[in-house]
C-alpha cells in the first residue's frame, strides 16, 4: 500500500470553490488504489470545510516554520508527497527532501498564480497582458517550484502550453488534469426550458475574479433588464462580504443571494449561466457545473479558455464586448431551439473532455511510471535539481531561524 500525503494550503471546500472540489477528486482517485491518504495543512478550519475523516483520509494540522513537521514526516514516511499551491511546496518542500528524499513530489498548481496575478494587474491597468506582467516575482517563484517537483498538475490545456512556449518547462514535468466528473452520476436529464426562469452565476466572493464579475454584472444587466423587463439575477457564492450584499437591489431584479446549499440545484433552476471574466487562469468550475446541470452558459473567451478546442462548439455563446454578451443574452434567454442545441454542445464537452474515468487513469499511470524510473528522471532535470540546492537551502536557512526565534 503506497502512503501518500497531502500537504493542503486550505482544508478541501467542495462545495465552495473550484479548487476544494478539484482537490476532493485527486484525494478520491487516490483512495480507489487503495492507497493510504492523508492530508495536512497549516490552515485554520473553516465552517464549509468537508469532514475528512468521513472520506478515510486522515487530518493532521501542522505548523509553519516548525521542526515539529520534520519529526511527523519522518514517522509517516509518505512514498509520494502531494503540494497543493507552490507556497506549500516552498514552506514544507525542503523539509520533504531532507526526510524523504526518495519520496514523489507533485505539485498541485491549482491555477497558474503568475498567470491570474499578471491578468489582474493588467486589467487594473486597462492593458493587455504583457511579457513584463507575466515575468513577475509570483512567477518566478511559482515556476521554480514547477522545476523542483517530479510533476506538475496543470488543470487549463493553455496553461499547459504557456509554461512550456514562454517558461521553457519540459513537457515531462507536467501533466494535463482538468476537473474530473463521474459523468454515470451526471443526470441524464434536468428541468426544462419552461421550467427554468431567469439568470444566475456562482462563485467564491473571497476570489478576485469572482468579485470582479460581480460588478462587471452590475454594468451589463441594466442592459439584460431593458430587454427582459421580468428576468432576474441572482448571484450565489460563499462569503459574500458587505460590499456584495450591499448590491442586492430587488427592484432591479438583482439579488445577492449568497451561499446556496445545493449549487446544481440553483444552477438547473436558472435558464442561463452568466460568467462575463475579465481575468484569471485555470478553468472555471461554474461553467463546468453548468455543463453538468445542463444550464447554457454565456461567458467570455478567457472564461471559456483551455475548456474546449477551437473547433468545438460551446455551451451557450462566447462574447467579449458587452454589446455581444447582452445581445446573446437576451437571444438564448427566448429562444427555445438555440437553447436547447446549446444543452446539448455542452453535454458533448462534459462526456469528451472531463471523464473522471479516463482521467483518473492517465494520472495514476504518470505517477506510477515516473516512480519507477525516479532517479533517471530527475537526472535529466538539471535546473530543478539545481534550483533545489540552492532555493532550499537559503529557503529551510530562513525556515530554521524562524523556528529559533519562535522558540524564545
């Protein structure tokens, strides 16, 4: 039985975030080998937290900067190590490769955080994203943290091809893993058009993207509204800050509506999806869940990007402009037919590229077969090597004073 452990920078949230659902498919796919899982994190517990231990995954909390985790690591001896975010492989990295040198490290990348950082600062810029934007120091961070690791699990197909054309990453450190579905309990069929009323979008307040489309709504559904006089808005996500509840405005037909307990539920019982992203990385777990409650979509070309290929057709409609996002809007808001054709585009891409069973395989075999030629593989990862000599060193040097220090 192979002993794997998680390193988590939060405690998994499913039912709040992409990324809490993402992390819950990996850690499930793992226990299905039979594999003894456990995950730790240095993060407080948080009321949407899932309860692990219902899952057989065990908890452990830990500390940063403490040599308490160098006595726990070496009495687990984990055979594979997995980070979730490159800031924990850069706190507990050195730590892992001290104790368990011989243990598989993969880093979990979630999102690209350069990526999202340098769309964030140029839309605040009112640019487009530049090579200056991109080469930032989150970035250097984040790729050496790619470099240090066995594998890198990249969830968007552009990223993949971004780290590889602008960051020179050799295509056998990373590993293409989008969001898995168990598409035998995706329901065959959901409400229908004259069943649903009104639009919808969801998504966790705390991340910036999802603010931001909060108030890009707040601009287009006047426009929505001018059309569709009787059509409502209604936005969930967990912890909607004052700022979010104070844009609640029921005569506009514009409710904050804030943690929904079934998201599939609120998300078939809405016509369509709006996600209008100005910013970002990875992909977006609102669209998917669309696709899976067979709810159209409308989004943006960054908010459909590394979801589908050029030539597929998507769920909904693709609009960058806001002329072209209201007008398809109101268009597949009234038209049964286009609607119903856009269901059906994107039940296609769920069952094409999201099959947890398909996906599941092709990472336990990466795993597998680079644990068995290790030593090899790291050899011919010169610069990885290289950056762990000598970032960990000035990395577990810093870590070590800290510990010092807290101590007296």
């Amino acid at each position: 039985m192979k002993k794997i452990l998680i390193i988590g920078y939060v405690w998994p949230e499913p039912n709040s975030s992409a990324a809490g659902s993402h992390m819950m498919s990996i850690l499930r796919l793992f226990k299905t080998q039979g594999w003894q899982v456990e995950f730790a994190t240095p993060a407080q517990t948080s009321e949407h937290a899932i309860d692990l231990t219902k899952e057989g995954i065990n908890t452990k909390s830990i500390t940063l900067n403490c040599d308490s985790f160098d006595a726990y690591i070496k009495t687990y001896e984990p055979d594979i190590v997995l980070f979730d975010r490159f800031m924990m492989e850069e706190q507990f990295g050195w730590r892992v490769e001290k104790h368990c040198p011989t243990a598989l490290k993969i880093l979990d990348t979630e999102d690209l955080q350069c990526l999202r950082h340098a769309r964030h600062q140029a839309h605040k810029a009112k640019h487009t994203m530049t090579k200056e934007d991109l080469h930032s120091d989150i970035a250097k961070r984040e790729i050496a943290s790619i470099l240090r690791s066995d594998i890198s699990l990249i969830i968007s197909s552009y990223e993949i091809e971004l780290l590889q054309s602008a960051f020179n990453i050799d295509a056998s450190l990373l590993h293409h893993l989008p969001f898995m579905v168990d598409l035998s309990k995706v329901p065959k069929s959901t409400k229908t058009f004259s069943q649903r009323q009104h639009f919808m979008t969801i998504g966790n307040f705390r991340h910036a993207p999802n603010w931001d489309v909060v108030l890009h709504l707040q601009e287009l559904w006047p426009r929505i509204r001018k059309h569709l006089p009787h059509a409502q808005l209604h936005i969930y996500g967990s912890y909607p800050p004052p700022k979010a509840t104070a844009l609640h405005n029921p005569k506009m037909g514009f409710h904050i509506k804030g943690w929904a307990e079934d998201a599939f539920e609120v998300m078939q019982n809405a016509r369509i999806c709006l996600a209008p992203i100005r910013f970002g990385a990875g992909i977006k777990g609102k669209l998917l869940d669309a696709m899976i409650a067979q709810t159209p979509s409308i989004t943006s070309s960054l908010g459909s990007e590394g979801m589908c290929l050029k030539n597929e057709p998507w769920g909904g409609a693709i609009a960058d402009e806001a002329e072209t996002f209201v007008a398809a809007a109101v268009t597949l808001y009234q038209d049964e037919k286009a609607w119903t054709q856009a269901q059906k585009h994107g039940t296609a891409l769920l069952h094409t590229h999201y099959d947890d069973k398909v996906l599941g395989k092709a990472l336990i075999r990466k795993i597998l077969d680079v644990q068995r030629n290790l030593t090899q593989h790291r050899l011919n990862n010169f610069t990885g090597t290289m950056l762990k000599h000598h970032s960990m060193m000035s990395t577990k040097y810093m870590s070590q004073w800290i510990a010092e220090k807290n101590k007296k």
